[in-house]
C-alpha cells in the first residue's frame, strides 16, 4: 500500500507543478496578448489622429487662401506649441512654407507620386525619430504639402503603457494567486476519491484481505486502475485463503503422527538420548499448534456481546502448562484480583497467554516460575507474563513480534510463529501490547484491553468462583 500512498503524493506534487506552470503561462500569455493589442490599437489611434490633424490643416489652407485668417484650433496648437507634435507645410518644389516651432525644413522628403503617406524620418533636432503623415492640399491654385509627425512611440504608448503597468498589471498578482488557489482547491476537490482510495488501501492486509476500494466517484482513467487493484486483491485473497487452508489442513494431518512419536517416547527407556527425541517431539507439536493457531486466528471474529474474564484464562493456561513446567523443573503462578471481565475470545486470548507462557518457559531457568499477573486500572483491563531469564535485548524488541523472527531468544528449535500469533490477537481485540525489562531481571509482556462495563463486571462477580479458591485452584496445578 505505500506504493500505492507515494504515487499519490507523486501526482499531487505533479499537479501543484503543472497548476503553478499553467497559471504562470496563462498569466504571462494574457499580458502579452493585452501588449500586443494595445500597441495595435495605439498604432491605429496615431495614424487616424494624424490623418485627422492633417485635413484640419488642409480645410484651413483652403479656407486661408480664399482669404480667411489660418488659425488652429485649441487642441491643435496646444499639441504644436507644447512639442509633443511637429507639422511642415511645403511647396510643390520641397521649399518650407511655414512649420511649427523649430522646423526650418520639410520633416521628410516628398514623394510626388503619392498624395497621401506615412513616414519615418529621423530630420528631428532632438535626435529622435520622427514618425508622420504627409498629405496633398492646395492653397489658393498652389499645389502644397501638409505634414504632421509625431516623435516615434509617443501619442498615447507611453503614458498609457505607463499607467497600465502602474495601475492596471499589478492586479494580475492577486488575480494569478486567486487563480492558483481555485484550481488547487478544484484539485482536491476531484482528488478526494482518490485520497479515500488510497486510505482503504491503507487498511488492506493479511489480517484484513476483504476490503476493497470504492470505485466511484473516480475520474475514468483512476477508475481503470482501482479496478485493476481490486481484481489484483481477488486473486491475493484467493491465494491467501487457499494457503492458510493447506496450512492448516496439514497441520491438522501432523497431530495424529505428532502424538504416536509421543506415545511411543514414553515407552522407550529413559536416558540423555530419549529426553532429547521427547524434547524434539514436544517442539514439533508446538510448531504443529501454532500452525494451526495462525490458520484459525484469521477466521475467528469477536462477538460484541462476548465476555471473557482474564483470570479464567490466566488459570486455565497455568492448569494447562502446570505439568510441563513441573517436568522441567519450574513452576508457573497465577496473580490476580479477582474478575476482570473484557470484551473478546477465550479461545484466542488462552492461545496469546499460552504462547507467552510457553516463551517464558524456554528461558526462565530451573527453580524459578513464571509469572501470569491480571490486574486493571480505571480503563483498562491487563494481563501480563514475565520469566526470570536473561530478558530482551533492546535491538532486539522491535522485530521481536515479527512472524518467522528468530532472534537470541528463539534458541532451542521453533518457526518464530509465537509472537506473531500474540500480535495477532492482540490487534483483533483492539489492544496493546508491550515488552519490558522485569523488576530484578528477566522479561515482561504486557498485554492491554478495554476492560468491560462496570455493571457486566458487578453482574459477573456473583456467578464466579472467590478469588481465594481460584489462586488455590492455580497453585494446585502448578505443584
């Protein structure tokens, strides 16, 4: 499943990329776009304004040469007098006639094929170029020309450039931050399926092989892939179920031949050799138990309204194991307050503390017990076994409930299957547990639950046996 989260975070980083590229792009090929406009609408305006200026100015020659005064309008000679435009008015053999302030020649040479052109000249004093019009009038029966010229680039570029950029471009930096965060939030929006995808993945494992990822809501191409991981589950589970049947039918088969070895060690006559072929028959039904331990542990569920008192399951591990540890030169004791009842499985919290039992004894030296200890606190409910051995090294205790793990500890024989099943267990009764040093040495695991309601407990104590006679019932076996 962490491929499947990292492609996740892959196209989500992917995307962030693209949306921040897309928006830039978009942002900087609108601008251009508005530019470039604009400097076409400018060069348009320019040219009709001096077209404009120039047949005022050849209406007036013709009004002056039938004898009215030449005067320019306000906005004309504003624009003359001020130098922001230039005019000439030149004879039909290139002479200056009249020019605005500073213009003693024609402002671009005339050409007398045209009666209309436009021009660039550089015949500006002020070293700049002069960008213009030229147009054909009479005066009186005169053939003249009028020029008008403006200095290139000027007219509305750029004042108007100027007070766009200063006015106008910076609101392109909220509306390209806005933008970003519409399509991020657009993003997630069409993203969240997949987010929920990803999640129930995440809760798919050996211990869960059913689930499988929703498929709706999905765009067509995820679609295809989440169906494709499903089918993919199908046939893991199909695999799985498949093992864990020939798991556990062979170890089933196992426990018939496992038992005739035994029955037949104990007829043989005892010495160094047969102890040793009785302890390599007790370690195979061991391996054969918790194969079959693992295989049921996956189709076992607890019941909401089951029961189970912790110190049943403490003495009933004690009474099992009792005559083994007594054969072995241990012994095994039960602590406990009384009832404490939790939410689960009996069978399967006897095979968590069994298990731990059956650890301790192959480390806690002879003449020493191990210890099953129940006790609670206001919320929840433990149970916990220590041996008296060398305990667990603190490298060590993180792999310690892996399956198939065999560390310092897992001498002697033994698939490292132990711990795992405890693990197991554990997390079907949605609890903890823990491994720690033990007080003067040795190991201690520590196993936690949510202990049951307050009135099951009250309505419990009733119909079981005193704490007395069950510690009794504990010791007795462990003699």
């Amino acid at each position: 499943m962490q491929v499947f989260k990292a492609a996740r975070q892959s196209i989500w980083s992917r995307l962030i990329v693209g949306l921040v590229t897309v928006a830039v792009l978009a942002a900087l090929a609108t601008s251009y776009l508005i530019y470039t406009r604009f400097v076409a609408i400018n060069s348009a305006f320019r040219d009709r304004t001096l077209q404009g200026d120039a047949m005022i100015m050849r209406k007036l020659l013709k009004r002056a040469s039938e004898g009215k005064p030449l005067q320019f309008p306000d906005f004309l000679a504003d624009n003359f007098q001020q130098g922001r435009g230039k005019y000439a008015i030149v004879s039909d053999k290139g002479v200056l006639i009249s020019g605005s302030p500073g213009v003693n020649e024609p402002l671009a040479a005339i050409d007398d094929d045209k009666e209309r052109d436009f021009f660039l000249s550089d015949n500006d004093h002020d070293g700049r170029m002069l960008y213009g019009y030229t147009l054909r009038g009479t005066y009186g029966t005169r053939p003249v020309w009028i020029q008008v010229a403006v200095p290139d680039g000027e007219l509305a570029a750029d004042t108007v450039l100027a007070e766009f950029v200063e006015d106008i471009g910076w609101v392109w930096v909220p509306v390209l931050f806005g933008l970003l965060g519409i399509n991020l939030m657009v993003a997630r929006i069409g993203l969240a399926p997949l987010r929920e995808a990803a999640s129930q993945a995440e809760a798919i494992g050996p211990n869960a092989v059913s689930g499988r990822l929703d498929a709706s809501g999905l765009p067509r191409e995820v679609e295809a892939l989440v169906n494709a991981i499903n089918r993919a589950f199908d046939r893991l589970e199909d695999g799985l179920e498949a093992q864990k049947a020939f798991i556990a039918d062979a170890a089933h088969e196992l426990r018939t031949p496992v038992a005739v070895l035994k029955a037949h060690s104990s007829l043989l006559t005892p010495g160094p050799e047969v102890e040793k072929l009785k302890e390599e028959i007790r370690a195979m039904e061991r391996l054969v138990n918790q194969l079959l331990d693992s295989a049921r542990i996956g189709a076992m569920n607890v019941e909401a309204g089951a029961r189970v008192d912790l110190t049943d399951v403490a003495i009933n591990v004690a009474h099992h194991l009792g005559p083994i540890c007594l054969q072995r030169g241990r012994s095994i004791e039960v602590d406990s307050p009384g009832p404490v009842l939790i939410n689960g499985s009996a069978e399967l919290l006897r095979c968590a503390v069994r298990n731990l039992a059956e650890n301790a004894m192959r480390f806690t030296p002879r003449n020493t017990s191990i210890e099953i200890t129940v006790a609670q606190d206001a919320n929840d409910a433990v149970i916990s076994v220590r041996d008296h051995g060398p305990g667990v090294k603190l490298q060590e205790r993180a792999d310690i409930f892996k399956r198939f793990w065999q560390g310092g500890r897992d001498r002697g024989g033994g698939a490292g299957l132990g711990m795992d099943i405890v693990a197991r267990i554990v997390k079907v009764h949605s609890g903890s547990i823990e491994l720690k040093d033990a007080p003067g040495g040795g190991a201690l695991f520590e196993m936690r639950f949510a202990k049951a309601p307050e009135e099951i407990v009250k309505g419990a104590m009733s119909s079981l046996p005193g704490t007395s006679e069950r510690n009794t019932l504990a010791a007795i076996a462990t003699r």
